[in-house]
C-alpha cells in the first residue's frame, strides 16, 4: 500500500519519508503526524471490512502501528 501524501499536509516541511523515518525510530508524536495523513485513505479502505467502521479503522491503525514498529 502507497500513500500519496502531498508535501504541504506536512508539518514544517518535513516530507513523509522524514516523519515516517521518525515514527520508525520511536517518535510518538511522528507517529500521530503519520496516522493523520494517512486518516482518509483508512477510512475509504475501512468500507471494505466487514465490521462496523470505527472497528475497521481502529484495527487498521493497529496493524499499521505494529508494521511499522516491527520494521
């Protein structure tokens, strides 16, 4: 799965790679930037899970916490 993050969504100019690097590394707070970003393409995705919505989202926040961390 690829994101297209549009730079301007970024904080102080930081490209995604930069705060994803960072939330990589342990960055608490990158890793909220990172979750936001990616808030919109979670939710279209969330539609094709059959369980209620905030449940799909919530269980692919968590995935995606746990791939990122573990990488």
């Amino acid at each position: 799965m690829q994101a297209k993050v549009p730079a301007h969504h970024c904080s102080q100019h930081e490209s995604f790679d930069v705060i994803f690097e960072r939330a990589r590394s342990g960055d608490n707070g990158a890793m909220l930037q990172v979750l936001d970003l990616l808030q919109p393409e979670m939710e279209r995705m969330a539609c094709f899970i059959k369980m209620p919505r905030e449940e799909s989202i919530q269980e692919i926040k968590s995935q995606l916490i746990e791939l990122i961390r573990k990488n």
